[in-house]
C-alpha cells in the first residue's frame, strides 16, 4: 500500500517533534517516524514508584529559541527557573547573576591560592564571553518572530543584528579546545580539570566559556522534561500531523522519493532526517554517486560524543536535606586531584582487576551532575521523600569493552556502590542508609534507548580529525543539506556542539527549506 506525504520526518526527538510541528502548522500533510515506543528522545522524563525522573535533558536553556518557539507555535507551558551551582569539595556557589563569577572565582581561589592572578585573569575571559553571549542571544531569536513591523526592524532587529555579525567574529576565534586554551593562562593541569572535566572531550573554548551565561538560563518546567515533548505531540496531531512510533526506517529509495517500511510504501515530496546521520546513510538505497560513498566512509569512520553514566535514586529522605546541602541543580567534583592525571583505561584493558581499581579511582575524582527535580516541583516524588539524579561524563567505549568482556553488570553494581559512597562521604553526608533504590543507566543504555551512534549526548565528537557535520556557527544555516535530493537534515547530528537549542534552530531551518520548497 502506498501512502503519499507532502513532507516526511524520520526522528521523534526535540528536533524531528520541532520540525513537523512547524510543518503540520502550515497544513502540509507531515508524517513523523519514530523507532521506539515514544517520541521524546533525550528530552524524556519517566515516573517509578512515585518518583519522576528526566531520562536526559535535566533542564532547558532558552537561549532566545526555546520560549520563542514555542510562542509561535502557541504552546503555553509553565516553567520555573532552575538555579545551578557549582561545587569542590565543601564548598558551594550558586549561579544567581552576572556577579556569581566573582564569588566562583573565590571559590577557586580558595583551592588554588598560588594561583590566584591567573585565575583572574581566566575569569576575565568567561566575562567577555559572557559578553558576547549576552548579544548573540539578547533577543528572541529572529527566526521565531512572526510579525515583524517597521519599529521592531528599525529598533530591534538591526542594532542586534549589526552587534551580532561584530561578535559571532569574536566567537568564531575560539575554537581551540577549552583544556588548550586554558594552557596559555596556567600550567596548573588540576585547577584547568576543575573548571573543565564536566565538559566533553576537546570541546571548543567559545562553547566552555559561554556555560556561565548559559547557567543563568537554566528552566525547568512543571511536570518534569518530558512535559515537552508530550505538548508537542499534542500539538502536531492537533494540526492533522501523524506520528508513528516503533518505526525503525531502514530503507529510503532516494530516487524516488520513496520510505519502504514493512508492506507498505510512503511517498514524500521532501524528506528531514532528524535522527542519528550515521542511519541515513545506511537507510539509503538505489543512489550513484562517489561522494555520497565518501561522505558515508568518513561518518562510519567517526566518533560520537561522550556519553553519560547515570543514577536515578529513590531517597527516603525529605527535600529539605537536599536544599541544604546541594539546590536543585549542581556540578559537584568531590576532590581537586583532576581526572587529567590518570593514566588511559585502554592501557589496562586486559587486566579486569586494574580496570576495577582505575574505574573506582574515576568515580572518586570526576565531575558530578546533579538534578532534584522535586525541589522544583515538590509533586515529583513522594511526600517526604526525594528522587535524585547523579550523572557523570563516560567513555562509551570503555562500558563497550566491559560489556565484550562480560562483566557489563559486575560494572553497573561497582558503579552504583563507589558513587553513593562517594557522595555519602561528601555532599550527602551519611545518606546512604535511606536510599531506597538505585538503577543505573550506562552510555549502552543511552545507545538503545536512542539510536544515538556511541550513545553520544551532543552529537559528533570534538576529537574528529574530519567533522561530518557543520561546525561553525557562522554556517549554521547550511547544517541542513544533504547530498541528496529533496532530503534535508536538522538535530545534533547536523551540527556540532549540538544541544536542545540547536536542535531547535536547525529544525526550523529545515522545516523553512521544505516550506519555500513545497511553495
């Protein structure tokens, strides 16, 4: 049986959901894929014996896109702002204003007095990426605006815009990464890991610096994370869209326009692949062409981000003890020793006993996220109780290897034990006894549960010598092409770093492309 679409969008993440809202909006007949049981992707939240727990994302940045996306498209949601801190040790800093970095500094400081001047001196840099922040997102993302009126040009658009093209220069100039960047202002490996180890490998120094911004537009929205995307459903099949899930699409006749999935046939005028970039070009059939097979040869060959290993525990403690001793949201390092020191886990491969000991020795000195979704909402957990969220940074070729090796459990539970350990011996102290359950989440689980290439969070790995994707903000709008035909792609994959607001603005880059197109 064939069914015809004017356009067809592969992928139920923020990206695919964006785009065939915007799509269905304009009463285009639209057709959205998804390959597992729901949309959602990294946007996700999920409830456990009264708990509710945000499967990725653990708060949205604005970043001028989100909000104003969803006031195009009418979608009213409630939000509260999400305060991040930033711990070491004993010490904590909230992230409030503009004048929390002097007391982060401090912070520092405090740790590292020997270095007290080129602290200073990296913290003059933040703030004038702080700066640069504050123009390129100062306003509601143009993209988003409706009705624009000769006063918001003349008064809005176009002093933004002259600062915009001033400053997205400045910005283009630091792409080196952030650990090599910070070299040129200290020697002080452990206090570069201090600032860096929450971020992935050889990210870009524009993209580290700018997180003190991006802390300050942390929200969080009532129901949790996945509150979302169960909006943007609501809204797609609103406007005549479809969406249809355990749909895993391997195989597009570029040619002629065609997705076969089972018995059926489903014809598109044009095609956004939203989902991972490494599926596309195994899903695509009957095309000729030396460069599309170079291309492909180059994203088999790349690597995906880093990934995530992740707790999600029940705590039968009140939210109280929480507040005290973390907030609602926070990057915690319980020690200042730096993961830079540790010797490669690919060096002691072969020996499981080492491997034990240099995964235990990660959990004691890594960069900790941690999410209490209830002291946002306090109706996501039991009453007098408290569900937490601790995740850190992990190779997921590391948990790959363990897994071939077949102790991929073993792991999971040295895991589970050595974090709560950690935390009940620092941040939460003596919280361990009221821990309810624990379930451990790997960046294996992260590979099934999205399709994503290595389980990767923010797309294509920095440490790629050849980026598949577009890498330059100034190019951004060129992310969506493809080499083929009338198929068009947005998400993290199709330009890196890729977050929720990228995934976002590059869906509404495609969904535009496909409308002028269908016009």
């Amino acid at each position: 049986m064939t069914k015809e679409y004017d356009a067809i969008v592969v992928g139920g993440g923020i990206a695919g959901l964006t785009c065939a809202a915007f799509l269905s909006s304009k009463g285009y007949k639209t057709l959205l894929f998804e390959k597992n049981n729901k949309t959602g992707g990294l946007v996700n939240s999920f409830s456990y014996k009264g708990y509710v727990f945000d499967a990725g994302i653990r708060a949205f940045e604005n970043s001028g896109i989100l909000f104003p996306m969803l006031k195009s498209l009418g979608i009213e949601m409630n939000y509260k702002k999400s305060i991040v801190s930033i711990g070491i040790g004993d010490k904590l800093t909230k992230i409030e204003s503009k004048d929390s970095l002097e007391k982060y500094l401090e912070m520092l400081t405090s740790f590292f007095p020997n270095n007290k001047d080129e602290i200073k001196n990296i913290g003059n840099e933040i703030s004038k990426v702080m700066g640069y922040m504050n123009v390129l997102y100062g306003i509601d993302n143009p993209l988003f605006v409706d009705n624009m009126d000769l006063k918001y040009l003349r008064n809005t658009l176009l002093p933004w815009y002259v600062n915009y093209l001033h400053n997205i220069n400045k910005v283009t100039k630091l792409t080196e990464p952030i650990d090599m960047f910070l070299q040129r202002y200290t020697s002080n490996i452990e206090l570069i890991d201090m600032i860096t180890q929450h971020f992935f490998k050889d990210t870009p120094a524009f993209f580290a610096l700018s997180y003190f911004s991006l802390y300050l537009d942390y929200n969080y929205p009532e129901g949790g994370t996945g509150t979302l995307v169960t909006k943007m459903n609501e809204f797609i099949i609103s406007k005549g869209g479809e969406i249809m899930t355990d749909a895993s699409i391997t195989n597009v006749d570029v040619n002629n326009h065609k997705i076969i999935f089972g018995d059926d046939i489903y014809q598109y005028k044009k095609l956004v692949w939203a989902a991972d970039q490494r599926t596309l070009y195994r899903a695509a059939k009957n095309y000729q062409s030396a460069k599309v097979d170079k291309l492909k040869d180059m994203i088999e060959k790349s690597v995906g981000s880093d990934s995530l290993l992740t707790l999600f525990l029940g705590v039968n403690q009140n939210q109280e003890y929480f507040e005290k001793h973390s907030g609602s949201h926070i990057f915690y390092t319980p020690k200042t020793f730096g993961l830079s020191k540790m010797d490669s886990w690919r060096d002691i491969v072969n020996d499981k006993e080492a491997l034990k000991k240099w995964i235990i020795a990660y959990l004691e000195n890594t960069t900790y996220e941690i999410s209490i979704p209830s002291l946002r909402y306090n109706n996501l957990a039991p009453v007098g109780k408290t569900g937490v969220i601790v995740s850190t940074i992990l190779d997921y070729h590391l948990v790959k290897e363990l897994s071939n090796q077949g102790w991929y459990e073993e792991f999971k539970n040295i895991c589970s034990l050595n974090i709560l350990n950690v935390l009940n011996n620092s941040i939460f102290p003596n919280f361990t006894n009221n821990v309810e359950f624990n379930m451990c989440s790997t960046p294996l689980t992260i590979e099934k549960e999205t399709g994503n290439t290595h389980g990767a969070i923010v797309g294509w790995s920095f440490s790629n010598k050849e980026m598949p994707s577009v890498n330059n903000f100034k190019k951004i709008m060129e992310s969506i092409k493809t080499p083929f035909k009338d198929i068009y792609q947005s998400g993290q994959w199709s330009y890196s770093p890729g977050g929720l607001p990228v995934s976002v603005l590059t869906s509404k880059f495609a969904a535009n492309a496909v409308i002028k197109a269908l016009k």
